[in-house]
C-alpha cells in the first residue's frame, strides 16, 4: 500500500521529455534543464542515456520529477517547448571589406559579414510518464538496507575496535562486497520502517532541522521577552 502510494505521488510530479534534436553537451542538457525550471523547482532531471537498460531514444529523451504537480502540469500545457541555444562565434569579417563592399549584391554582402552568434534550437514535447523510479532503483545493488554479516573480515575488525572507533582508515567508507540478493516485500518492509523514521529523505531532514532551529530561537525570543518585564519591574 504505502509503495502504491509513493509511486502515484511520483507520477503526479514527473513528466518525460522528448528533445529534438537530442542535446549533444552537457550545457545544452542545462538550457533544457534551465527552461523546465520556469515552471517550477525541478528535483530530479534523468537523461535516458545514462539508464542501465538504454532504447534507440536515449540521449533523446528524459525523466523530470518537480516539486509539486502544478508545476508539472504547466509544463506538460506549455509543450512543445522550444529552447534556444546560443554559440558564439568569433568576428572575422575585416573592417575594410565592411567599409568598402566588393559587390553591390546583397546575398554576398551577407556571405561577407557572418553573423556573430549562430542560434540553435532544441525542441521539447513534454507529456505525462508513469515510470517506476522505484523499480529502477532496485536495480542498483546498493539501494535500500545492507544484510551484514558477522563473518566478514571488516565486521570482525570493527566489533574488536576499542571505544567503537574505525581501526583503519579504509574501513571508514563503506564495505567492499555487494550487498546480498533481498526479496522485494523484506525491502518493502524495511521502507516502512525507514519512512516511519523519517530517514526518506536528507532533503527533508535538513529542512526539518532548520524549522526546528527556527522553532527553538523564536521560543528562546519569547522567553527573554517575558523576563525583560519582570526585571524593569524589580528595578523599578
């Protein structure tokens, strides 16, 4: 139930991306990216050229999960979408052939003096995706809870550690082996239990520490402001 209901909160919020032609730089993937956060705050932007399992589109095509589903649904009634793309060029035309053309013609007068920027465009149809994120991230063998095992030369090392300190260095990162086969309903059950723990998301625990923080300042704010009375009063 609660994976049913993540996943569907997800879809909500994403939304696939077909660029022609597809970006071929990195700062061409930013202007696609740069234009899709007019709409609104962009969380995740997946290019399918960098998908483990990759189709004749990839490269051509990309995931784009927003902040809300407003946002996303802007996008998808702004489709298509065009996103300019400016390279400079440099300026070679000489000075003295544009002070005294050699012909009157007009179309070799523009051949003679390029233009400074050569403009671009990608187009992007943006619609609605139902891809399960979550059955992606499965695929990674390191996704979700580690089973470790006392037997590992690691474990042991760390459990005769005095004062649970890391004895060596390079056992502070993480262990070397994969992580073992799980079923997906223990992995399942694990999330239950890491949402119950708030540990979804560092985003959002981050955000909660601030409010937190803010919570305690403007509480401590109260206090003084109801002691500063009482003090005048017993000066008074």
């Amino acid at each position: 139930m609660a994976s049913s209901t993540l996943r569907t909160a997800i879809n909500s919020r994403q939304v696939y991306v077909r660029m022609q032609p597809a970006p071929r730089t990195l700062s061409q993937s930013r202007a696609v990216l740069k234009s899709l956060q007019q709409f609104g705050e962009v969380s995740s932007f997946l290019n399918t050229k960098y998908f483990k399992i990759r189709t004749s589109t990839s490269g051509g095509t990309a995931f784009a999960i927003f902040e809300s589903p407003e946002s996303a649904s802007n996008a998808i009634r702004a489709s298509p979408l065009t996103v300019p793309l400016s390279n400079p060029r440099p300026n070679t035309s000489n000075s003295h052939i544009q002070e005294h053309p050699s012909s009157s013609n007009p179309t070799e007068n523009a051949t003679l003096h390029p233009s400074n920027t050569s403009s671009e465009a990608i187009e992007c149809t943006i619609t609605e995706s139902e891809y399960d994120h979550k059955a992606n991230m499965r695929k990674n063998p390191y996704n979700m809870g580690f089973q470790i095992s006392r037997h590992w030369m690691e474990v042991q090392d760390l459990m005769r550690a005095p004062d649970n300190r890391v004895p060596l260095a390079e056992y502070a990162d993480c262990f070397t082996k994969r992580k073992f086969s799980m079923p997906f309903r223990v992995q399942d059950r694990y999330f239950e239990n890491t949402v119950k723990a708030g540990g979804t998301s560092l985003m959002q625990m981050w955000k909660q520490g601030l409010e937190e923080e803010k919570r305690k300042k403007e509480e401590d704010a109260k206090c003084l402001d109801a002691e500063r009375p009482q003090q005048n009063t017993d000066s008074g």
